[in-house]
C-alpha cells in the first residue's frame, strides 16, 4: 500500500520539515503486523513528493488473530488486508507523521498554519459503496477527485470490476487538515479495522475530525463507519456532534440572522419558514405530504394539528435527527390512529426512492443549500422527475441579505456546511429552469421582512406541477 503526498509549495522541501522525516533519509516505523517506510522520490525547492510505504507481514497478521471481518474459515489466510490502504495506513500515519498531525514543527512552528496546494495518491484504497461513496466523503470537504476502478481479474472482464480504487486527491489546506481527513476516512472507506473498536475510538475520531466533522454533509455514514456500526457507540458520537449543531445553530440565529437594529423581539427566521411551508402547504389542498429533509420533525409538529394533512412522511439522512424527530412529536405516547397518520424513515433525496411517490406535495425547507452541485442535480431528479409530488416547497437563504449582518464578511456564507448561498436571481434561474424541465410552474415569495434593496432574509419557492413536459423528461429518463 503506497501513499504519496506531493506539494508545489514554494520552497518545496517545507514538506520535509513539516513531516519532520529529512529528504535524504531512508525510514522505517514498526506498526502493527508489519513496518512503514517513509522516503522522498522526489525533492527539489519546485516540486516534493513523500512517500509512505507500507510492508504488512501476512503471517505476521494471522499471528496478530487476524481479520475478524466474518465466519470464513479461511479469512485470515486469505484477505486483502497486506495490499490495501486500511485502518493499517491510518495507524501508520499517526505513527510516521505524529508531529504534522498534531499541527507541530520545530523547526518552523509558523509552518503548519500555512494553507498548501496538495496532491495525495492513494494505491490501492477499498471503497465499499463505489465512486460515489468516495466523493460524497471528500468532496464536501473541498478536494478534487480522480480515481481509477480496478477489474476484479483482467484476464475474466465478465467478472466486473472491483472495490479497490487507486485515488488522488488535489486540495490546498494545511498539512495537519489533510491528515486528519486521511486518517479518520481511509478506514471509513473500507468499513473495517485491524483491532477491536471500543469507546476510546469515539475520542480519536472527534479529535481528529474536531474542525470539520460537524460540518460534513455525510457525517452520521462516517461516525458509524468509523465506529464499525456500533450503533451505542455511533449514537454517543452522534450526540456530541449534534449538540454542537445545535449550539452553533442558536449561535447564528442570535447573530448573523438578525439585522444590526432589532427593536423588539421577533420570530426567529426559521420559524417563520416552516410557517411559510406549512401555509403554502394547506392553500395546495395537500392530503398527503412529504417532508424532505425533516431534521428533528418541526414542520411535522407544525402539520399535525390540521386534520387536511391525513398522512405525513417526514425523511432525513441522519438517524439521530429521526430519533430526536420522533421523541418531539411523542409518537410513543400518540393515540394509535393519530400516530398512523405520521411516519419517519431514514434515507437519501439524491437517490430515487419509490417511497415518495404518490404524495400531493412536498417541502425542502433549508435544504438544497447543503448539497453541493452533482447531489443537487440528483435530488433534482429523484424529486421533480421520479417523485413529482404536486406541489414541491422549497425554502433557501437569501445571500443578498447577508451584507445586512452586524458581523458580515464579502464570501462568508450564514453556516460552515452551506456548499453555496443564492441571490434571487440565482433562485429564480435555478426554479425556472426546474419548472420548465418537469412540467411545473413556480412562483417566489420573500420569507420574513423585507428590505426595500436587498430583499428579505429567505426566499421561497411554490412548484407546481402540470403535467405535459414533465411526462415527456420522465418517460425519456425510463426510457
């Protein structure tokens, strides 16, 4: 298992001394069931690679009790463990380059706060879920991905292809950043560990993912991942990360989402959304509806109380939310037959998923703006063709509204995890063009006072569906 770090920092033997590992020199770290080797193919003041190398003993493995990935008799004489990029290369990391990350140098403690341009090559890394797993892990978070699948056997190519990548990965970040994403997702990407996961690994993993995990759009697949689906453990993890959620959404309500004069107490803004939503939603005459992206169920429990709404699905991505959903709205304690009017699944809107067809609407309040651009055409897809409720709400920041923030700065974006913040042109060119596609039409609505120059701090947007063009685009996508 090979991995290269490769910077054009300039001078680019910084490296060296950030890694404190010396260019010239041939290294070798014991880890477990095996050796590291660090050396530099390259180095000069333009360009410098380092490479991290490792020689797992296969016998040394069965010694060590081997996998202990299922019931094979043979696992531990046969597996992939010597020749991939695993839990093995994250402990080789922490290991080899425990000073850099640590964000610790030397020689020149300035150092690891610079931000460098990065390029990472990983042969070979076992992704379980495919490409798509492999960038909805690392391209939130910024970098750019090219990887290469590998055949199971070129010699049988009826046999397909394999889980095994060869990855490289283009970021500029410090060095100290790109370790500790390397460190807690490489194992997150082969879903396996050479040792017994306990309730220490919780601490490692928000110690190294404590500047951006909490952040991350697929956060719940790594901490479970991570933890080897453990569910008691995930959920301890979880609630330490959404309790962060949750301050820092009171945070930003108190700060950048009131204008610098406040004169009296006022709704605060996603409150006024979710009543947005739910007006929106009785005009439409909706019996059945969807809420895409649910979170801990606030719109639901704003729903309930209107007998219209004889059934509502409320979906989200993150289990702890649903858990969290499902202890506000009391469902243990629900009468029966008001209780069978709601119900809570876990899934993903940027999958087509046949449980939410057949609903007169739907909301997406604060939603879109999460995703980054291939998973928001998926959702496109998955809602407004395979879907199609209705009526579809949708709900988004105003980003011409932010220069109205007392704490406002030119790019600055209202939360860590927004992937981007549209004006209202922007909005209208997106609905417009969605509308047009899928047989809809749209009408937009201000969410919240406005002002008179730069609108009002959210922007909605109703769809709703006609029919003709949409049955064209959804028969050609069948097709």
């Amino acid at each position: 298992m090979l991995l290269t770090i490769t910077t054009t920092h300039s001078p680019a033997t910084d490296l060296g001394y950030l890694l404190h590992k010396h260019p010239d020199k041939l290294q070798t770290v014991e880890i477990a069931a095996g050796k590291a080797h660090i050396f530099y193919p390259e180095v000069s003041e333009q360009k410098c690679t380092a490479a991290l190398l490792l020689d797992i003993d296969p016998v040394g493995l069965v010694r060590s009790e081997g996998p202990r990935g299922n019931d094979f008799a043979l696992e531990q004489y046969v597996n992939d463990r010597p020749y991939v990029a695993s839990s093995f290369m994250s402990a080789a990391i922490a290991k080899a380059y425990s000073s850099a990350l640590n964000g610790r140098c030397k020689d020149k403690p300035e150092l690891p706060l610079v931000a460098m341009p990065f390029e990472v090559t990983m042969a070979v890394l076992p992704v379980k879920g495919g490409e798509g797993v492999l960038r909805m892990l690392f391209e939130p978070l910024g970098y750019e991905v090219t990887c290469i699948r590998h055949e199971l056997d070129p010699a049988f190519p009826q046999w397909g292809n394999s889980r095994y990548f060869t990855v490289t990965l283009k970021h500029n970040l410090t060095l100290q950043q790109l370790l500790s994403h390397l460190y807690v997702l490489i194992p997150v990407c082969d879903t396996d560990k050479h040792y017994w996961v306990s309730k220490d690994e919780i601490e490692k993993l928000l110690t190294k993912g404590k500047d951006w995990l909490e952040a991350h759009p697929s956060k719940e697949m790594i901490v479970r991942r991570y933890l080897k689906n453990q569910r008691s453990l995930a959920n301890q993890a979880l609630s330490v990360l959404l309790s962060k959620d949750e301050s820092e959404e009171e945070s930003v309500t108190e700060t950048e989402e009131v204008p610098d004069q406040v004169e009296e107490p006022k709704v605060k803004i996603h409150e006024l959304r979710l009543l947005a939503a739910k007006e929106v939603l009785l005009q439409s005459g909706a019996k059945r509806v969807a809420d895409l992206g649910c979170g801990e169920g606030r719109l639901i429990k704003l729903l309930l109380p209107e007998k219209q709404f004889e059934y509502i699905l409320g979906m989200d991505v993150s289990y702890r939310s649903l858990e969290i959903a499902k202890e506000r709205l009391k469902l243990e304690r629900m009468p029966e037959r008001q209780a069978q009017r709601i119900r809570l699944i876990q899934g993903s809107m940027t999958y087509r998923d046949k449980r939410l067809e057949g609903f007169d609407a739907a909301a997406l309040v604060e939603v879109i703006e999460h995703l980054d651009e291939p998973r928001l055409a998926a959702l496109e897809k998955s809602v407004f063709a395979y879907a199609r409720p209705g009526t579809v709400v949708v709900t988004t920041p105003n980003a011409e509204y932010n220069v109205r923030f007392a704490n406002y700065e030119e790019g600055k974006m209202r939360h860590t995890d927004h992937r981007f913040e549209w004006t209202r042109a922007q909005f209208a060119d997106w609905g417009n063009r969605i509308a047009h596609e899928h047989g809809y039409t749209v009408t937009y609505q201000p969410v919240g006072e406005e002002d008179g120059e730069v609108g009002a701090l959210s922007q909605m947007a109703v769809f709703t569906y006609t029919g003709h063009v949409a049955d064209t685009v959804f028969k050609t996508l069948e097709a």
